[in-house]
C-alpha cells in the first residue's frame, strides 16, 4: 500500500549515531514514539530513501540532505528459547564517513 504524499509528516528521529528527518504516516510515528517527547528511528524498521530529506551524523558533525545510507539482510532466525523469530536486521549509515545512525530490527 502507498501513502498519499498528503498522508505523510516530516518529522525528526533520533538514532544512537545521529538524526534524520523523514515523512511517516500516522502508524509509524507511533512504532517510533516510546512515550517520551521523541521519535526513534530504529523502531520503525526500513524506510525507503525517498522518505528522507536530510539526517545529521555526530561522527562528522554534520548534517547532510540525502538520505542515510541503508542497508538490511533477511534472517527468518529464531531467537532461542525465546519462540521469537528476527526476520530483518538493518542500519542507517553515513553516507560520507559509514558511522551507524540507527540500527533496527523486526520481529516476526
């Protein structure tokens, strides 16, 4: 399903490694809200990189208007003795110097 581009916000998510604006609907912003006053960019998963209009890396101390580079495997692994199963590990990561931004996870 594609969002309308009228369905989208911009907004600001944090990441261990940095920050990057990017257009969520409504569903997202809530996966990224841990009950605090920000957003997180490892608990929404992979974005596409048409989502993002810029992100800023404390490595280079710089913000850029691109998107983070991302880059994700497929694991279908089951977390032992857990009964959980990780189907996709992913990273945003500078595009200039390759600091991570946000790591992710999803969970099946």
């Amino acid at each position: 399903m594609t969002q309308n581009e009228e369905d989208l916000e911009e907004k600001k998510l944090l990441g261990s490694g940095g920050f990057a604006f990017a257009k969520l609907t409504e569903e997202e912003e809530i996966k990224a809200n841990l009950g605090v006053p920000h957003l997180f960019l490892g608990n929404i998963g992979r974005l596409s990189e048409d989502r993002f209009s810029r992100y800023y890396c404390k490595v280079c101390a710089k913000e850029f208007a691109d998107s983070p580079l991302i880059s994700y495997e497929n694991l279908n692994e089951e977390l032992p003795g857990e009964g959980i199963i990780i189907s996709e590990v992913g990273e945003y990561r500078c595009r200039v110097c390759n600091n991570i931004i946000a790591i992710y996870r999803k969970f099946k």
